[in-house]
C-alpha cells in the first residue's frame, strides 16, 4: 500500500518570502508583514505592466474581488468616479519614475461601495538595481 501527504500550502508570508528569494529582491520584506493581518490590510505584487500577480487574503476582504477575478489586470480597475484624478496622476508619474507613492485614494470595492485607502506602492529592485515588480501596502480608512 503507497502513501502519500497531501502538500502543504505555503502561509501568505511564506509565498512573499519565496517571491522575494526568486526574484532576487533588495526588499525589507518585513515592511509588509503587518499588511498580512487585519481585516482592512492587504499587500499586492504587479508585474513591470502593473498588473497584478499576487495579493494577500486581506485584499479579497476589502475589496471583495478574488484573486482569479484580479489576476493581470491593473490595479486602477478599482478606480471611479470619486477617485481623484491628480492622485491618479500622481501615481502614474511616481511608477514611471521608479519612485515610492504614499498618499490616499478613493477606490470601488466589487459592490460599487467607495472606500478610502492608504496606499503605499514601492518600486523593488534586484541587486543589479534592475526592477522586478512594484508592491503596494494598502490599508482602508
């Protein structure tokens, strides 16, 4: 008789580690350890196109969307109407010059409702300064 175990799914943090490690990032991962709890927390990864590769559980709660439903789109999907146009820009222009945002945004969550988040995206890069993704650190007010 064969057994077997069934594989082990690795926890959130342990997927951004193995991330981190494969790309080869020059990131303090641990600056986004604490968006890996709470519920109006969540981390996403998008690629150079920006569009999104990974996100924390913690993204589906705020948003409601799942990770399927988000899979290579751009994060600016979440945007509306009330979303301000010059932080709009704001964050085009820092993302094409490899620059750190922080600021507020209103974005849209699945069911229409608006919601204010602190987003702190970050441009990361290998240690031949070459970039690899972008990491936004998001928190609802």
């Amino acid at each position: 008789m064969e057994f077997f175990t069934k594989p082990v799914k690795k926890n959130e943090w342990e997927e951004l580690q193995a991330m981190h490690q494969k790309k080869g990032w020059i990131y303090d991962l641990r600056q986004a350890r604490p968006y890996l709890a709470g519920r109006k927390k969540a981390v996403v990864v998008t690629d150079l196109s920006q569009q999104i590769i990974w996100t924390s559980q913690g993204f589906t709660r705020m948003t409601g969307y799942t990770f399927c439903e988000v899979f290579k789109k751009r994060p600016s999907f979440l945007q509306g109407e009330m979303t301000q146009p010059e932080i709009r820009g704001k964050i085009r222009e820092c993302l094409a010059e490899r620059e750190q945002f922080k600021g507020s945004i209103i974005n849209y969550r699945k069911s229409g409702q608006f919601y204010t988040c602190d987003v702190h995206i970050i441009p990361v890069f290998n240690a031949k300064q070459e970039l690899m993704n972008f990491i936004a650190l998001e928190q609802e007010k």
